[in-house]
C-alpha cells in the first residue's frame, strides 16, 4: 500500500520487517532518523524481538554488529560519512571474517571541510573493504534494497551496504509501498548462519593467519563478490515476481538502445539525467542512460552489455580521487578497454551542490557534439579557483583555503554577509 513517508521512515519499516535481532547504532546525520524509527518500533514492541543497543561511538556500533552476527544473530546498523570512516577497522573486519551484517549508509561528504550534504565520497573511502555495495535512486529502491539486501547477505555470508543519498532521498517524503511483514516472511527465510560462537561446539573466529594462507582467504573472499554478480540479478528477479515492481539487479538503461551518447550514473542523480536524456531526445539528439545499483561487485560484463550501442560515455558521478578524477569513471574505463568507446568523467554534486537539468542538458550536447574533454568539473566556480591561486601565489601565509573562499563569496557563519 503506497502511504506518504519520509525515506528514512520508509527504509526503518523495511528494515523491521526483516526481523534483525540486534541492532545498534550510533547517531550522525543524515542517518539519524533511520536509528530513531529502527529504536522507537524496538522500544514499542513492533519490532520484537530485537535487542537496541546504545553504544558510544562508530567504531562501537559495528564491532557490536561483529559479535552479535559471529553469535548467529540478524545484525543491522547505519551511519554515514564521519561515522564511517570511524567504524572503518570494523567494516574491513566485518567483511574479512565473512559477517553478514546489513548497514545502512546515508550517503554524505567526507570533510575537511566540514560538510553535512550529499555525495558518495564516504562510501567509496570503503569500496575495497568487501562489502556489497547497491545504490538506490529513489525511496521506493532504498526499501526495497534492504530487503533484498539481508537475503544476499546471508546466502554468501557477506556485508552489504544499502547506500541512499543523504538528505536528497532520507528526508524526502515519498509515496513508498514498504514490504509487508507476510510477503517479507515469505521472501526472507530464517538466517541459518555459516559460522556461529557456540559453547557447545568451540570455534576460533579472527584468528590471525600469516603469509601461508592470507592470499587464500581474501581470494576466497572475491570469489563470494563474483558469486554475488550472479545472485543480485536473481534475487531481484524474485523479488520482482513477490512483490510485482522492479528494482535492484546490476544496471538500469533509460533510453540507450539506439543511444550515441550514454550518460552513466547512481543514486538520486538518475532522476534529474532521465529528465535531462528526455529534454535531449526531444531535440533530436540520440542519447540516453545507464544507472549503476550495484557498485561492488562492479559488474562490468552487465556495463558492457548496457553501453553496447554507445560511441562515448558520459560518467556523472558525485565522488572524486584527487589526483586522478572520478571513482566511478575509472572503473567503467576498465570495463570497456579495448572496445573503443570514449569515456568522459564528470565529477558532480560534491558537498550537494545542485545538479541541474540544466547543466546536464548543456553536458550531454557538448559531449554528442564531440566536444567533451576527459576530466570535467561540472559547475565548477573558476573565479573562486583562480582567485585563491593567485592569493597563494602573492603570499606564502595565504591563508587556509575553504575560509578563503568563503570570505569571496561574501558567506559568514553559513549565512550570505
């Protein structure tokens, strides 16, 4: 049943209905709302049972999910940006001894400087850590994501990180059809763990292992990522038989059967490309898009398949490697060497800085024009960039740099001067 609801309540239901058993977190935003609803259906007695735990930090909240998972139990938690880079030793744990914990992170970026809006940056600061990572585009695929999540997580006994982008998706109001409890049940069996701390029975979880087996054990674990290639699309498939709508899988095209120009993306992001590839084809131009869901395992042979028709790709991403360009990109560049397609990388959004359907118009007829260079900063301020250049080249104690910029645009305590 479709009801109006904000993304996080939406994503708390979904995550009830699978039935965890502990849950522990600890708050940040975005994530915020998602734990307080998770906590208040615990606390009510609609999510039982459940054991809440509160804990102090991050890092905290993860090695709870750690043992409680290594106890046999259905794990979940959430955070985002900060908080993940806390947690970080314990997400390489998770994933290294093979947890099937489910977490929730609320895409937003990394600092310095400090910055509580969306991109993807804190999730691609662990995209070798060995979790599964899905994206969702909209509320209605964040709920849907979890439920499918905990399913793939403990058939491989593997992580999974349902990403949505923080504030853009968690704080919109939506209509939603969060899974019911019955058809959930039905589609999520009982968690039959692969491993599990038991008296009775005494084994070593996280023992050390030296140079003699270690290549074998993270071996072992890429082959349950190449297992999850396959699975992803089947579990979605199912999913879509259970609950009668599409969502999940590997890749989504929008409009690129007959595409010269491709636009490649995740998250929230593919709505306002869908309506730029729409204002696009209605002046005649042949392009089209391609969303990405499932980013780790990064499914390269489903990428290809998408992009088959394309002379150049156009790769929008919020997330940047200094040095280099964009995360994203640089993966799809891989994927398609050796087919001649041009890869375009557009570094986007970062710190949530509007997206426009305008911008992207612009965008997509510069490259099927042929004019795109490799490396663009879409919207990128070049006057601000120029003017801290010169101010570093004129004095050595030029000063730090984001105060910099914000004294030139007239910005005081994060309000226009």
């Amino acid at each position: 049943m479709l009801r109006q609801l904000e993304g996080s309540r939406a994503v708390a239901e979904a995550v009830a209905a699978c039935r965890p058993e502990v849950v522990c977190a600890y708050p940040i935003s975005p994530q915020t709302h998602i734990i307080e609803a998770v906590g208040a259906l615990v606390k009510s007695g609609t999510l039982a049972p459940c054991e809440f735990v509160n804990v102090e930090s991050e890092f905290a909240a993860m090695s709870v999910c750690i043992g409680a998972a290594a106890a046999g139990a259905r794990t979940y938690t959430a955070t985002a940006s900060q908080g993940l880079l806390f947690m970080i030793e314990a997400v390489y744990n998770a994933a290294g001894l093979g947890l099937p914990t489910v977490m929730t992170v609320a895409n937003r970026a990394l600092g310095a400087p400090i910055n509580i809006w969306n991109d993807h940056s804190d999730a691609m600061s662990v995209r070798d850590a060995g979790w599964v990572q899905l994206f969702a585009e909209t509320n209605q695929e964040a709920a849907d994501l979890h439920v499918q999540a905990f399913r793939l997580a403990e058939e491989l006994s593997l992580p999974v990180m349902v990403n949505m982008d923080g504030f853009v998706l968690t704080h919109a109001f939506e209509a939603v059809d969060v899974p019911a409890q019955d058809a959930v049940d039905a589609f999520l069996p009982p968690y039959l763990p692969r491993q599990v701390l038991d008296p009775g029975d005494p084994v070593t979880i996280g023992a050390m292992v030296g140079p003699e087996a270690f290549e074998e054990v993270r071996y072992l674990g890429h082959l349950r990522q190449l297992q999850a290639l396959d699975r992803i699309p089947e579990i979605a498939s199912e999913f879509a038989e259970a609950f009668g709508r599409a969502s999940g899988g590997l890749v989504r095209p929008y409009r690129s059967e007959d595409a010269d120009t491709v636009v490649l993306s995740m998250g929230s992001l593919l709505g306002t490309v869908k309506e730029a590839v729409d204002v696009c084809r209605g002046r005649g131009t042949r392009v089209g898009a391609v969303g990405v869901t499932t980013f780790r395992p990064f499914p390269g042979h489903a990428v290809v398949d998408a992009l088959a028709s394309a002379r150049r790709v156009v790769v929008v991403e919020k997330a940047l490697s200094p040095g280099l360009g964009g995360v994203l990109a640089t993966d799809v560049a891989a994927a398609l060497s050796g087919t001649g397609v041009a890869v375009h990388d557009v570094v986007a959004g970062l710190g949530g800085r509007p997206v426009t359907e305008a911008s992207l118009v612009q965008l997509l007829e510069t490259a099927a024009a042929g004019e795109l260079g490799r490396l663009t900063f879409l919207d990128l301020d070049r006057s601000l960039v120029d003017g801290e250049l010169a101010r570093m080249a004129a004095a050595r104690r030029s000063g730090p740099t984001a105060e910099n910029l914000l004294r030139d645009l007239r910005v005081v305590g994060g309000r226009w001067a």
